[in-house]
C-alpha cells in the first residue's frame, strides 16, 4: 500500500471526524435553543417557522392504529355530521395489545418519548389512583399526565389479573416517580377499602418531593387538563381543597361505633390537644372519591393524625362506604386540617360540588346520557362529551370505558400533548373562575375578624 494511499485515509479520517464534532456541536445547539424557547410567549405562534419541516413529525401525537383516522379537530368544532361517523355502531373501541412489549425501553418511548421536552414545573402534582384493570389506559393515564417532577401511585385491587399486575409492575420499575403498593387489598364496587387504598398512597407519597397538591383517582377518570394547566389551578387554589360536600344519606354507623377524635385515636399526640376538641363528634357530609388535596393537609392526614380507626370502623358499612373520607375533615373546621372547609353551607342545604371531578347522573334514565350508555347509574363518557371537556373547568371526567369509546381518551391525550408540546389554547384557563370558588375564598379569608362568609357564592 503507498503513502499517498495512507495520506488520503488520513485525511477523509480527520474529515470525519470535524463533520462528527459539528454535528454533535449543532446538536446541543438546537437542544438548548429548544428548551429555552418553549419558555418564551411567543412559542405558540412561532413554532412552525422555528422547526424545519423534516421536523414536525417529531410534535405530532402518536396515535394507535385503531383512531389513527379520527379527526379529533371536527368534533371539537362541533361537526354533526362528522360525530355520526365515530358514534352509534361506529363507535371506535380499543383493541387490546395481547404481546405489548413491556421493556423499559418500550414503555418509556411510549409514556416520553426522548424527543420531547418538558419545561420545569414551579410545583409537581402527585396522582393517588386505585386500579384493577385496562393497563394500556392506566399507562394512557401516566402518559397524560407524565412530568419528572410528578409522582404517581397505583394501589392494585388484590382481585386484578395477574397480566395486569405484571405490567403495572414492570412500568412501576422502569420509572423512579411511579410508586406500586402491594397487592394485598381486596376493593369493590361498595367503596371497601377503597378509601384505606388512597390512604397508603398518600403515606407514601408525602415523602416524595415537588408536589403541592395531590389528587384522588379511581380507574377509569380521564384527567383533562395539561400538567402546566394543572400547576396554574393548584396554585389558584392557594392551599384550599377541593372536596365535594354532599348530604351524608344515613349511612354513618352511631349505633356501633364512636366518631370522636379521642375514641377514633385520632391524633397521634392527644396531649397537645384540647380535651373538648377530643370529646367533640366529626362532622360528616359525602361527595366523590375524587378530591384535590393541599400538601399541608396530606402531612396532616398523615403524620399529625392517623385514619386508620376511622377508614376502618367505615369499612363495616355496607354500601358507598369510601364516599366521606376527605368530606368528614374537610366539614370538620374544629379538627384544624389543612386547607378545610366548613359545615355552614350543607346546614343551609347547599351543596359544594367542586372542580375536582366532573360525573353525569343518569338518575335512571340512560337516554340523557349523549353516549346512551352508563354504569352505577353514571354515563359513560363517548367521544360526543370531548368539545364539553376540552371547555370543563373540572379537572377530570368520571367514567370512560376503552372497551365502550376509545375515540375520546385518544382525543383527550391529544389535546393535552398539543397544549403541553405546542402551547395550543383551544380554551384559556379562567381565572377569576377558580380563585373564587367558595372553599377557596373561605381559605384565603376565614381567619379575618370582618370576613362575612357567604355561601350563596359558588359558582
């Protein structure tokens, strides 16, 4: 071999390497110019003249193969005609991926992938959510809702299929703010140790960090707002919870059992408090499972006193037992909880719904439901509720079934990537509107000696 040989491998070596350093070079570039630009106002407007069109594939939500032709943007806009042609017989439903690759590396892709950066959160939110079944849609749930200063708790009904543990499993390992609790409570439709679930979880979670709000979920709710809209909210709310306060309908057990802080063995240090607030009965009203609840009042519920008595002695009940959990503190000003609300309200008949959790009562009618289906007396969400979600000011939709409409989670899963990825607004936030909910007014005022509360405020 001659040296002139030599010197030309030589050379295209060098050559090589100089276009290797620049690529890696302009790469960092466009790394860092990306994550500072999604923090400017301007990114919205500017995004596709910033990315080359070769580009754009890469903000573009991965849909599964079964929706991948639905036009989510029609039945936003309200086409009749269209909504025709995904509803009735048309109806989308999932088909379930029996050999779904469950590899850190598959899973991971799936929830973020690598191309899509997210901007840091001022507060993290936390997710406490039992589950038993549909582990594409609890992934689904994660991928909505993902963000690295998030933390997500799964508490598994003892009775879920083994496949379904097994992958609860595997994504709980390949991601480090995912937290599994073990698979030792038997759940039920009656509320049975649901509530006992959710208190584990927000045992575990208080020791996450990041998070200033945590949120009770069962299954099958549909969150539907972006984790920045979330954190916007939450910091609207200003430490209040957010808990649906509703008649309690006769089911507390007097008979039994005694709902006193000192017999329930409430705090964990009853020398520190008065002997009258002991001896004193917790109020009780009932509402959804679903509650937001301030981190201050989850290290209350969690270390300044134990529920444990008080999930138990609920548990005996026989029906819609797990339905007064967060609304007996929440009504009990006495107990000096966190963030908590008052009984003066569902004295005077008046209910306080909440934003935490939207639900549409059939009331024994199914035809009132727009999807003409429901379960428990509750409609199931189709893709013909997606324009009214995308303008809710609730923070998730009870019940959506993959099996029924997969239409509507894929949908929703869009409009939150494209409000997260893209800066899309389809439907500013308001507000006005949460920082005068009635609990977040009583909050920020009740400890004024000339606030006059009014009940009659609430949206």
């Amino acid at each position: 071999m001659n040296r002139s040989h030599y010197f030309w491998s030589f050379i295209l070596l060098v050559a090589l390497l100089c276009t290797l350093n620049w690529f890696l070079y302009n790469y960092q570039v466009y790394r860092n110019h990306y994550w500072s630009y999604t923090q400017n106002s301007s990114f919205q407007e500017d995004i596709a003249k910033f990315y080359p069109t070769s580009n754009k594939d890469v903000f573009v939500y991965r849909r599964r193969p079964e929706t991948e032709n639905v036009n989510c943007g029609q039945v936003l806009a309200g086409d009749t005609a269209y909504l025709k042609t995904v509803t009735g017989e048309y109806r989308i439903k999932i088909a379930e991926n029996e050999s779904l690759n469950m590899s850190c590396e598959a899973v991971m892709d799936r929830i973020l992938s690598r191309d899509h950066v997210l901007r840091p959160l001022e507060n993290g939110v936390a997710f406490a959510r039992v589950v038993y079944m549909d582990y594409e849609l609890i992934e689904k749930h994660v991928e909505m809702s993902y963000h690295p200063q998030n933390s997500f708790c799964f508490a598994i009904d003892k009775k879920a299929a083994k496949e379904f543990k097994e992958r609860m499993q595997a994504m709980a390992s390949c991601l480090p703010n995912v937290l599994l609790l073990p698979d030792d409570l038997s759940v039920d439709s009656h509320g049975h140790n649901t509530n006992l679930a959710h208190y584990n979880c927000l045992r575990a979670l208080i020791n996450k960090p990041g998070w200033n709000y945590a949120i009770l979920l069962q299954n099958h709710d549909l969150i539907t707002k972006s984790v920045y809209e979330l954190e916007k909210i939450f910091n609207w709310l200003g430490g209040a919870n957010d808990v649906a306060i509703r008649p309690e309908l006769g089911r507390l057990d007097k008979k039994h059992f005694k709902w006193d802080p000192m017999s329930l063995k409430l705090f964990r240090n009853e020398s520190e408090i008065d002997p009258v607030i002991l001896n004193t009965t917790l109020k009780f009203a009932k509402g959804a499972v679903q509650s937001s609840l301030s981190r201050a009042a989850v290290d209350w519920m969690t270390r300044t006193v134990d529920l444990t008595t008080f999930i138990d002695q609920w548990n005996h009940g026989t029906y819609g037992v797990d339905e007064q959990f967060t609304q007996a503190f929440q009504i009990s000003d006495f107990l000096g909880m966190p963030g908590h609300f008052t009984d003066k309200c569902i004295k005077k008949g008046i209910i306080t719904e909440g934003i935490t959790r939207f639900a549409q009562w059939t009331h024994g009618d199914q035809s009132k439901c727009a999807s003409k289906k429901s379960r428990h007396g509750i409609c199931i969400m189709g893709i013909e509720h997606l324009s009214m979600m995308a303008k809710s000011e609730h923070l998730m939709f009870n019940k959506v079934l993959p099996l029924f409409d997969y239409s509507i989670i894929e949908c929703t899963a869009e409009l939150l990537f494209n409000r997260t990825f893209l800066g899309q607004i389809h439907h500013p936030l308001n507000e006005e509107y949460y920082s005068n909910m009635i609990n977040v007014l009583y909050h920020k005022h009740h400890h004024e000696p000339n606030y006059t509360f009014n009940c009659d405020n609430d949206h």
